[in-house]
C-alpha cells in the first residue's frame, strides 16, 4: 500500500516536471505554430544556471539564501528565450516549416555544446537543498520531502498558467493570436510582442522545469535531448496547442513512466512510446488537439 | 527552382543521358582515387561514400516526400549491428551475406517503425522518427548481454564477392583498396537506383504527396502507402550504408544510434541541398572531410555544426549544389 | 435514372447543419449548377460526396452503388473526380507533371519504382492532349506554381479531368480571377465536358455563368436544398430571387 503511494507520488513529482517543460512548448506551438527542437536545451539551461548558482557559487550560503536562487535558471531561460525569438526564429515564420525545424535543431546542436562548453562535461548539482530538506516517513518509507515542494510548484505554475491564460488580458491577447493571427494583427495586436511574451513564457517554464528538479538530480549533458522527446510525448497524447492537454499528457507520462520503471526496468523508453502510439492511433490529433 | 522537379518526369530522352554525362567522368575519378592517394585518403573517401549512400536514402524523404526525419541513426544502426550481430551468433564472414542481412533487418525495423510514423507528416513525423531511434539507442545500451553495451561490438575484415577477395593480407592496403571499390561498386549502383526511383511514376508521386497531400489525394494516391514505401526504401538505404560502414570502422558502438548521428545526416543533406538530386552525396562527402578535419581541432564539434547549420538555412537554402547550379545558370546567361 | 443520388445526407459542424437532410441527384451528361450564399453548404456537400469529409448521417449512391463509406480512393475509381476552390496543385512540378502524375495514377502505374516515368509515351502523349484540351499547351513546362491565376483554375481542372471520371465537381472555377477571364475559362470546361459526355456539377456564385453554362440549376440556402430547376424555371422562382439572387447581388 505504501509502496503504490510512493509510486504515486514519484508519478506525481515526474508529471509536474514534465508539464512545465511540455506546457510551454504547446503553449509556444498553440500561440507562434513553431515547434522548438531545442526546447528541452531551454530546460537543461535552466537546471545547469540553477545548480551553478546553487551548488557553485553561493555553496554553503544559508538554505532560504539557496532556495531564493532556485527560480535564477527559470530566469535565465526566459532572457535566453527573449534574446533567440527575434533574432533566430522571427526570419522563418513566412518560410516553410522545413527550414523551421532545420533551424532550431541547429539551434538545439549549439545550446547543447554551449553547455558543455560553460560548465564541462561533468554532471553540476545542487543537492544541498534536497538534503537540507529532510525526508519524512510514509509508512515504513523514507521519503524525500522537496520532492513533494516540486509536486506543489508544478501544482502552482499549472493554475497560475490557467489564470493567467483564462483570466488576464494578456491571456485573451494570447488566445486571440493564436486563434487567427491576421485577424488579431487587424485588430490592433501587436504580434511581434505577442510573439516574444508568449516564446519568453514558454522559455520560462522550462527553465522553472530545470530548476526545480536540479537539487533533486543532477544537471547532466543530454538531459535537454531527454527532456524534449518526453515533451513531445505528452503534447503528442495531450494534443499540440493545447494546456490541458499538456497537463493531462504529464500525468499519463508520468504514471506510465513510473510504471515502466517498477516493472519493466530494460525497456522503459520503449513502454512509453507504445503508450504514446496507441493514444496516436486512437486519437491522431491527440487527447485534447484540434484535428 | 529546383533540380529534381525540373529535370523530373519530363519526357525528355536527355534528361537521363545529360545526368550520365555527369556522372561518367566523376565514377572515372573515383575508380583511379586509390591508385593516386595515399591510402589514408581512399579510406576517408570509402567513409564518405559510405554517408552519401545514408544520405541519398534520407533525402528520398526529406526532399522528395517532404517528410524531415530525425531518426535515421536508428535505420544506419540496425545495418551496422545486424553486420556485427551475424558476426557475434552466426559467425559470417561474407560481405554479401553481411549486406543481405542488413536490407533484411533494416527492412523489418522501418516496416515497422514506417506504420506508426507515415500517418503523421511536419513535427510529429520528426519526433516520432527521433522517438524511436532513441528507443532503439537505449535498447542498444540495455540489453549490452547482445549488443556488447558501451564497448560495442566487433567486426572483423570481411571477405568480398563470395570469398573470391579476402583481407588476410594488410588492413589498410584492403580497406584502401579492395574495400574501396566493393563500397565504391555499391555507391553506384545505390545512385543508379535511387535515380530510377526518383524518376519513376512513383518517385513523381511522392514530389506530388510532398507538394499537396490532399491534392495528391484526390488524384488517387494512397498517401500513407507511398509514404510507407518511401520510408521502406529510404530506411535500406540508409541501412546498407550502416552495413558498408561497420567494416571500414571495425567496431559498432551505440553512438551510431543516437540522435547526433540523424542530425549528421540531416546536416550533410542540407549542407549538399536538399532540393537537389546530387545534394545529399555531395554534403556527404564534403561533410565527411570537414569532420575529419574539424574534430582534430575543437570538442566543441556540434557547435560548430549548429553554427553552420543556422547560417546555410538563413543564407544559403539550396546547399552547395543548388547554389552552384544557381551560380552556373548565371554565367551561362551572362554569355550570348 | 440517376448517376449520382444522395440520400437524406446530413452533415453537423457543432451545432450547424452544414449540410441537412439533403437529397441531391445529378443525372447523366448533364451540367449541373450548384448555386447559394456562402454558408449555404455547397462546398460541405461537394467535400461529402468526394469523400473529403465523412456524413453524420445519410447515404450516397453512385451508379447505384453505395459509395458513403468508401476511401477517397475507391470513389476516384468508381469515377468521382473533384477540383478545388482554393486551387490546389503539385506547384513544384511542370503544368505537364501534374496532368501525367494523374494518369499515371489512374491507370495505377504510380506503384513502379523501377522504371523511367519519361518512357512511357502514351501517358505523355495523352497529358499533352488533355493540356491542349484546356489551351495549355504552351505552359506544359512551366512549373504549376509559376503561372497565372485563370490557368491555375484551368489546370486544377485539367487535372481533375484527366481522371476520367464520370461526374466532375468543380468548385467555384471561376473565382479569383478577373470578369473578361470567367467567360473563356467557363467556355473550355463545358466545351470539354459536352465533348466527353460526362456530368459536371459546378459550384458557382456568378449568376451570369450560372445561367449561361449549366443545363439545371440546385439553389441551396441554410443546408437544405431551396430549388431544383431548369435555369428558366430559377430565374423565375421567387423564393430563390428574394433569398439568393437578391442577397448575391447579380443580376
């Protein structure tokens, strides 16, 4: 009984890591209709500016000093990503989406190497946190307790993301444009900002994403390529564009993932994508997509 | 525009003469490549033709179906592991049974992987291409009980032509010699076909699936099929480059499946132009010496890569092939 | 005796009934015009009975034979062809590649991958002949993308045609292109068309071309079918006159 709720909760804990990094990436899709390749670079940023700032330079700081430079990799990929949308992405809206993808692939090769290149081919953590945090006992089970902060933050951004796309004006901006960015432009929107905001936005959250998770896990090379293949999983059964469908792909990912991980060790991976074939071939457009 | 649609399917005998003309003088220059060059740089060439074999098959879809994979690594892997796997349980030694066996597992894995990715085109074709070659990869690594893990597994000198050639004598005079032309022999008759293909009613169908799916449609193409096919043929090709490869290389580890290797083979396209029928062979092999040459320089490899990949997308779309021919079209305007 | 009758044919978009309860025939050898504002589901009911789009409810026959629930594919077959409003071309191919792509197609030669599609001269000789048919000739080599709007819509046609097919919808042929263009553009199809014998049912909101070119006239307002008539029994319909020709503007 214990043990399923340890499952649970480290479901819970990969789901919400998971919905940060694919909510902005759909959130990105929904609003620009561009598919950023190295969106999960954007995560791994985050979590490599968090664990340095952490575990490097403010190294035996007290732990509320720590925790205040927890969101600086969240931070971080949001100016990266203000910096990179109107410079490399803007020239390829009017260009066929071949040239798209080709371009921020290429961008995925250079943020991947960049990293390494920053802070070395060895994994960067900031474990001091998880370990100032304790653990507390579910049972007969010791369990991490800043796992369930990060279930909380993922809980917050999530209706924090809702209110804000549901409720402010900036949000009913967003929607609009990416409901029909001509008419949205007619009518006065600024879309190139709209753009910006929504690439920043996105950029943010997985940078959150990565910093949440760092002091949990290391921030190793590849974990961007990693991230962004799961991503891509949950948007592909959640539907591209779509929140709550980001949301609801997270939860299945992160459940199937944990199940895989108890029961199928070898071929983890391999569970999942079955997983997100079977939802594909029932559902093309996803859970929640617009066919 | 480009070259493929322009010499395409049009019924001109010289379409296909002209193209021979091309290619007559080239296949002559590579056939005296060993007799000329130290054998260092036969053995660099095998290896470039070797990739533009891979890329001509990754091109069947990027430029002729319009389908951009980015999980080739997966199809280059199974003809190079089902090369050392014959090896490891069946203890074969010949190349053309080495060969055999790559198109058959090649054929199995796209088959399969080809039913699951062809209904989707655009971002999810992508992803799901890198999806399971990144399953495939992390096979590669798990199950290291038969695929050696890390370590990889290896393969020892082949013989060729059914045991007529073998390499007991020197590594490097077989694999400069010998091995060049067997590699060089296949390279031609992998271009030979691919030509037919992109020239055949099919080939037109897939340039016509790429330009206008609902049209293509409606003219009576059963777009999954051919989609299918494409990715059958294209997913062998690029297994028997894997297969040719193995050999040359002597060793194959997982790296070959990972997703940095599709995006070598979709650099190279995009560096010779995708858009071209020769693109891919020529990025290939320009792209073969330019690693050579870079790695020896910089770990900083990738970077480099995405630097230039960015920089030919912004500035130079057609690769260098469509921006020589561009180039050509100029000066033969410029002359009365 | 119908070639193409549908029955009680329904079609929902949420809570609009693009297409309600329709029954529609076209007969043999006839051209058919399909006239109504936008809204009307003219376009909803062309993309039912070529299969673009799957019915909520209803039935198609085709030569009696049940055709709503077979592929895109199998409708070509049985001789259901269809061009498109928006034009809808393989722009990266010759005016010519596009016609012999189509008959490569149709005579299900697009599945070899082994032979030269330049050798097969009959299939050449015929899209050479189907382009001539439509006054193309002279852009046979120029790429789909690269010439003007009026020989688009001709060639989207031309393409269509070279199907074969028994009954040929055409979606607005006419629009996009200038007032001087419609009359040569209308006059190459239904020459074609008369000349073959086949049916033609165009969707049309130019109510001149409308009168001039089509042997019976189906108004459609809000779904269903408003009126099914002669052209001289239209133009003396009241319902259609206040409805649609008032509201079209013409003439």
């Amino acid at each position: 009984m214990d043990v399923l709720l340890i499952h649970i909760i480290n479901s819970l804990l990969y789901a919400s890591v998971l919905f940060l990094i694919a909510g902005g990436l759909s959130l990105i899709y929904g609003v620009m209709r561009i598919v950023n390749m190295a969106h999960g670079n954007l995560y791994a940023f985050g979590a490599y500016v968090t664990a340095w700032a952490v575990g490097t330079m403010a190294a035996g700081a007290p732990v509320p000093v720590l925790l205040m430079l927890l969101p600086v990799g969240a931070l971080a990929a949001a100016i990266l990503g203000a910096i990179l949308e109107p410079t490399l992405l803007r020239p390829f809206y009017r260009r066929a989406e071949e040239y798209q993808l080709l371009v921020t692939f290429g961008l995925l090769m250079i943020l991947e190497d960049l990293m390494r290149f920053i802070w070395g081919p060895y994994p960067l953590s900031a474990s001091e946190i998880f370990e100032n945090f304790g653990s507390l006992t579910i049972g007969d089970v010791i369990y991490p307790t800043y796992n369930l902060l990060v279930i909380g933050v993922g809980a917050a951004a999530a209706s924090f993301l809702w209110a804000f796309i549901y409720r402010t004006r900036f949000g009913v901006v967003l929607r609009a444009t990416s409901q029909n960015m001509r008419m949205a432009a007619a009518l006065g929107v600024n879309v190139n900002r709209v753009y910006v905001q929504a690439f920043t936005l996105g950029c943010f959250m997985a940078g959150l994403g990565g910093a949440i998770i760092v002091p949990s896990q290391s921030a190793v090379l590849g974990m961007g390529i990693d991230a962004v293949v799961l991503a891509f999983i949950v948007v592909v059964i959640g539907g591209l564009g779509s929140l709550e469908g980001a949301l609801v792909g997270a939860v299945i990912v992160g459940f199937v993932r944990e199940a895989g991980i108890a029961w199928f060790p070898e071929i983890e991976l391999a569970v999942l994508y079955l997983a997100a074939a079977t939802v594909l071939l029932a559902r093309p457009a996803g859970l929640f997509g617009r066919p | 525009m480009s070259a493929p649609t322009r010499v395409l399917g049009q019924p001109r005998a010289g379409s296909s003469s002209r193209a021979l003309l091309v290619a007559a003088p080239i296949a002559a220059l590579l056939a005296v490549v060993p007799l000329v060059v130290p054998p260092y740089g036969a053995i660099l060439l095998a290896y470039g033709l070797v990739m533009a074999i891979g890329a001509l098959g990754f091109n069947l879809l990027l430029g002729y179906t319009g389908l951009l994979s980015f999980g080739h690594s997966a199809y280059f892997g199974v003809g190079a592991y089902s090369v050392a796997l014959m090896v490891k349980y069946l203890r074969v030694g010949s190349m053309e049974l080495f060969l055999l066996g790559a198109i058959v597992g090649s054929v199995i894995v796209t088959a399969v992987f080809g039913i699951v990715c062809v209904r989707y085109t655009r971002i999810f074709f992508g992803i799901l291409t890198l999806a399971l070659s990144q399953v495939l990869w992390s096979l590669a690594f798990k199950f290291f009980w038969v695929t050696g893990g890390t370590d990889g597994l290896r393969v020892p000198t082949p013989s060729l032509f059914g045991g007529l050639v073998t390499g007991a004598g020197d590594k490097t005079v077989f694999m400069s010699h010998a091995y060049y032309y067997y590699v060089l022999i296949l390279f031609g008759a992998c271009v030979a076909l691919m030509w037919v293909i992109v020239n055949s009613p099919f080939g037109m169908a897939l340039q016509a699936i790429r330009d206008n799916e609902t049209r293509a449609e409606f003219v009576g193409v059963r777009i999954w099929r051919y989609r299918w096919v494409a990715f059958l043929v294209s997913g062998v090709f690029t297994g028997l480059a894997g297969a040719l490869w193995v050999p040359l290389n002597g060793l194959t580890t997982p790296d070959i499946m990972h997703w940095t290797f599709s995006g070598e083979l979709v650099f190279m396209t995009v560096l010779g132009g995708f858009r071209s029928f020769a693109g891919p062979v020529v990025g290939a092999i320009v792209f073969n010496y330019l690693k050579t040459y870079a790695v020896g320089y910089t770990v900083y490899w990738q970077l480099v890569l995405g630097v230039v990949l960015v920089t030919l997308v912004l500035s130079l779309p057609t690769g260098i092939v469509g921006s020589a021919e561009k180039l050509l079209a100029r000066f033969q305007r410029s002359r009365p | 005796m119908s070639l193409l009758v549908t029955k009680d044919l329904v079609k929902w978009f949420g809570d609009t009934h693009a297409v309600d309860h329709v029954d529609f025939s076209v007969k043999p050898s006839e051209v058919l015009a399909l006239i109504g504002s936008n809204g009307a589901g003219k376009t909803t009911l062309v993309n039912l009975i070529s299969g673009l789009i799957r019915p909520d409810g209803g039935r198609i026959l085709f030569r009696d034979r049940d055709v709503t629930h077979q592929s895109v594919h199998g409708r070509i077959k049985a001789g259901i062809a269809r061009s498109f409003q928006l034009v809808n071309l393989f722009d990266q191919l010759t005016a010519l590649d596009n016609v012999a792509l189509t008959i490569f197609s149709r005579e299900g030669k697009t599945t070899h991958l082994a032979t030269f599609a330049s050798a097969d001269s009959a299939v050449w000789d015929e899209a050479s002949e189907i382009l001539r048919l439509f006054g193309l000739e002279a852009k046979a080599r120029m790429l789909a993308g690269g010439v003007s709007q009026g020989e688009r819509k001709l060639l989207d046609v031309a393409v269509a045609y070279a199907l074969r097919p028994k009954l040929l919808f055409l979606d607005e042929p006419t629009s996009g292109v200038s007032t001087r263009e419609k009359a040569p553009i209308m006059d190459t199809i239904t020459s074609v068309v008369r000349s073959t014998g086949i049916s033609a049912a165009i969707i049309e909101h130019d109510m001149d071309v409308v009168f001039n070119y089509s042997d019976r006239i189906v108004a459609m307002h809000q779904g269903t079918i408003l009126a099914d008539g002669t052209p001289d029994e239209i133009r003396r319909n009241e319902t259609v006159i206040t409805t649609l020709i008032g509201t079209t503007g013409a003439p």
